[in-house]
C-alpha cells in the first residue's frame, strides 16, 4: 500500500524557516517524480514544487521561487521541502504527492498533509 | 502564468445532474483531470485525461472536454458527493503544474 506520511510543520514568526519531510513507503521511491502542492485555509489547490527521479529536474511555482528548495533522498524514501523566508501568505496545509506520467504528469497518490502556520 | 477557471460553487438537488466546469486556453491540447476533496481529506483522483475514471470511481462521474473547456458531470448526484472539486492541467510546456481554483458543489 501506497503511504505518504508528512512531518515538520507548525507555527513560525514571518522570515522564520521550516523544513518539511515526507516519509513514503510502499512503492519504488526512486522511480517517480514528487512534487508538494499546497493549500491555504479555505483556498483551493497550489502545486509549488517537484522534483524528478534523481534531483536532475526541479520545478517551481513562481509564488515560491527562490525562498523554497525541495530535494529527495532515495536512500531514506524521504521527500523534503526546505521553506525560507516564510510570509503569512505560506499558512496552509502542505500535501506530499507522488507523480504519475499518463497523459501529462499528474498527483496519483497524496499524503494526509501538514499544517504549517506563519503568524507574529 | 497559466490559469485554469473554475465556477466557485455549484447546487443541486439529490438525483439531480451536477456539472462542473473549468477553462483554460491549453485545454485543446492538455488533458484535464479532476480531484475531489472532502473537509479534512486529502484529493482523490476521479478522472484522468480528459474522460478517463480511475477504478472504484462510480460510473455516475463522468467528463469531457471540448475546445478551452472541462466538464465534471455528477448524474444523479448524491449527498456524499458534496465536497470541493479541482480541476488540474499544465502549461505547454508540462513542467509548470496548474490547480483551478476548485468549485464546492453543495447536494441538497
């Protein structure tokens, strides 16, 4: 069975930084593309990051560009979301998900997601 | 940067046809996929490339595409099928992923 568990989300002061994790268990890790998408209280949907099979190939949505770094371990089956300079605009529930390539790329498998709260 | 558009809210009555629909000029050339969320969960996948429903999806959900535009029908929608749906593309060039601003449809 397919698992994406998160951690490391919670409450931070604005310019602060958090490290998000996603654990991820019952499949080949290191075969698919993972991306973070996240989504703020009462808001739809944002994709904001992937990242493809050996790091090679990292996209990001504008809105985070520059203060946000993803990266994987493949080793550890471990997903990661580096998040700096954090604005109040960053409040949301952060979901890991993994890619599928069918057509285009598109999430087949998400994780429960984590709160991450930005707040003076 | 590449924008899908979606209706905010859409209503309907129990055994009623609800659909959803969402715009973007890539559309013609991308597929459309649709997710629904209920409060506290995370997305489901209920259909992929523009028509396609993934197994254990009731065959009440169904979807097309025609031009700039992606349609969610619900036949015979039912309460449980209340719940927020996105629908999802990308950009030309694939790499840029793009959510519609989601639609709740309220069944009552």
């Amino acid at each position: 069975e397919v698992q994406l568990v998160e951690s490391g989300g919670g409450l931070v002061k604005p310019g602060e930084t958090l490290r998000l994790s996603c654990a991820a268990s019952g499949f080949l890790f290191s075969s698919y593309t993972m991306s973070w998408v996240r989504q703020a209280p009462g808001k739809g949907l944002e994709w904001i990051s992937s990242i493809s099979t050996s790091s090679n190939y990292i996209f990001y949505a504008d809105s985070v560009k520059g203060r946000f770094t993803i990266s994987r371990d493949n080793a550890k089956n471990s997903l990661f979301l580096q998040m700096d300079s954090l604005t109040v605009e960053d409040t949301a529930v952060y979901y890991c998900a993994r890619e599928q390539v069918r057509g285009l790329r598109y999430f087949d498998y998400w994780g429960q997601g984590i709160l991450a709260t930005v707040s003076s | 940067s590449y924008e899908l558009t979606q209706a905010p809210s859409v209503s309907v009555s129990p055994g009623q046809t609800a659909r959803i629909t969402c715009s973007g000029n890539m559309l013609s050339k991308k597929y459309a996929y649709w997710y629904q969320q209920k409060p506290g969960q995370a997305p489901v996948l209920v259909i992929f490339e523009d028509t396609k429903r993934p197994s254990g999806i009731p065959e009440r959900f169904s979807a097309s595409s025609s031009g700039t535009m992606a349609t969610l029908t619900i036949s015979e929608a039912q309460l449980e099928d209340e719940g927020d749906y996105h629908c999802y593309s990308t950009d030309s060039s694939g790499n840029q992923r793009v959510f519609g601003g989601g639609t709740k449809l309220t069944v009552l």
